[in-house]
C-alpha cells in the first residue's frame, strides 16, 4: 500500500515531533540503560504511528503485535547491513 503524498506529509510531522522529543530526553540522560530505554520508546511510537495508519489496526493489535514487529525491525536492519557489506566485500574481491 501506497501512502498519498499528503498522507506523507502528515506522517513527516508525526516523526518528526517524536523525534525532537527523544533529542530533548537524550541531552539530559547519562545512563545507558536509560538512553537505550528512551530509544527503544521511540521507535515503537514511531512504529505505532505506522501501523494505526491502517484503518483495520486497534492499540490492542499493536502492543500485542509490538514485539514480533520490534524483532523484524531488529532482523532487517541486519539484513540490509550484511547485504551492503557484502555488496562492497564481493566488488572489492573482483577487483583483486
């Protein structure tokens, strides 16, 4: 599904109010538990706003799917690192 270019726009502002928020929490927090907690915090409203885009999706559906979506979100950004240092591995290989 494809979002509209106003719905884009909306959901730009969402982000970015919740990011300036977790800025503001990071400049006074020192411990790393607590900046790892803040960040976690983070990307499920991020992801929250995401997922209740769908009509179909309650607050229920989400802190129950919230889990499964944090570990695929932590799976990806695995994959997607592995694959571009693969990518560059592979051409820098062919080269020698």
């Amino acid at each position: 599904m494809s979002l509209r270019e106003d719905d884009v726009e909306a959901f730009v502002r969402v982000y970015r109010r919740i990011l300036e928020e977790q800025a503001i929490k990071q400049k006074i927090i020192t411990d790393t538990d607590d900046l790892r907690a803040v960040q976690i915090f983070t990307q499920k409203e991020l992801m929250r706003a995401s997922f209740l885009s769908n009509h179909l999706a309650t607050e229920e559906d989400f802190e129950r799917l919230w889990p499964r979506l944090f570990d695929e979100m932590l799976c990806l950004q695995a994959h997607d690192v592995h694959r571009q240092v693969m990518d560059v591995l592979i051409a820098q290989l062919d080269q020698e």
